[in-house]
C-alpha cells in the first residue's frame, strides 16, 4: 500500500468506515485510541505490540475492543 495507506485510512475514517481499538486501562484510567484501520485484521496483528507496551507499564486491568467508527483527537484520555 505504501504511498496510498495514510490517504485511504484517513478517507475511510472521515466515513466511519475505519477500524479502531479502545483501549481502557484501570489504575491508571486511561482510554487510548489506536488506528485508523482500513481493514480489521491489519488493526488485529498491529495490536498486539501495543498491547504488549502498555501491559508493560502495569495497569490493573487491561480490556480492549475493536470498533469500526470515526474517530479524531484526542487519542489518549486520562479519567
């Protein structure tokens, strides 16, 4: 994709056609946004280093899920 990949993910965010992953954190409370996506299964196997990061810094609770949305900043929201 190349060249192409930063214009189509954002065209398919600004439709709502873009893969997104909430990401919420307990202790400390903090929601992330990561993506946009354009197809779900490069948002899966993108994920997981993220993950992997933020598991790292030590939450208490960790839970994710994947949503096809529009979304725009902020992408990290301290509660």
């Amino acid at each position: 994709m190349g060249l192409l990949s930063a214009p189509l993910r954002a065209t398919a965010n600004a439709l709502g056609l873009a893969w997104w992953a909430r990401v919420d954190t307990r202790q400390p409370d903090v929601t992330y946004w990561f993506g946009p996506y354009v197809r779900r299964h490069t948002l899966e196997a993108k994920l997981s280093p993220f993950l992997a990061d933020l598991r790292s810094e030590g939450p208490a609770v960790l839970e994710h899920r994947l949503i096809r949305a529009r979304r725009y900043e902020p992408f990290t929201i301290e509660h």
